[in-house]
C-alpha cells in the first residue's frame, strides 16, 4: 500500500478526500520545510513509512499551507496524526524515535476502533 514517498497534501479539497473520507489509516505530518527539528525528523518518517505499508503518509507544511494546520496550531513540530475512522487515533509531537513511532501506530492499527 505505502509507496515509500510521502506526498504532500496542499489543498482542503485533497485533505478531505486524502485524509477524512479515507477508509484506510492515513498518518499526516504537519512540517516546517524552515526546521531544523523537522527535518532531522523527515528520515525517521520516511523510515516507519517503509515499514509500515498499512498506512498511507502524507505531510502537509504549515508554512505554505496555513489553513491546513489551523486544527494542530500548538507550535511543536513536527506532528504526526495518524487519522483511522476519520478521527485522530494518535498524535506524536517533537522528537520522536522510530520506534515510538511504530509502536503507537501498531497499537492503533491493532485496536478495533
């Protein structure tokens, strides 16, 4: 299922039908392309994207797209939203190791809800 790119989401109409209307768990990754911490994080996303092909990544960067992050407005990035059902199951904020990542997505994509 995962490709192994995480696509960039830069419009309301993409997040919608991306994220919210999505049968399938989607994790989105809200990002500065202007942060150090955002970027040393982008490998260890791409990496737990490899692995964990139940999951479709996107990334949307707050910086060029305002009204797509107007919901995660709490200032620490990077984020991670992993969405199942159309709500957010698990938000992972700052630094976070790989993981940590995986094993709050397994835990998720484990649960029935």
């Amino acid at each position: 299922m995962a490709s192994g790119i995480i696509t960039d989401i830069s419009s309301d109409e993409e997040y919608k039908r991306k994220v919210q209307q999505s049968i399938e768990p989607v994790v989105v990754i809200y990002f500065s392309s202007l942060d150090d911490r955002c970027k040393a994080m982008e490998p260890v996303f791409e990496e737990v994207n490899n692995d964990i092909q139940a999951v479709k990544f996107y990334r949307i960067d707050v910086d060029k797209h305002i009204m797509l992050s107007r919901a995660y407005n709490d200032k620490i990035l990077p984020k991670a939203v992993l969405v199942k059902n159309g709500a957010d199951s698990l938000i992972l904020r700052g630094d976070v190791s790989h993981q940590e990542i995986r094993k709050g997505l397994q835990a998720i994509l484990d649960s029935s809800v």
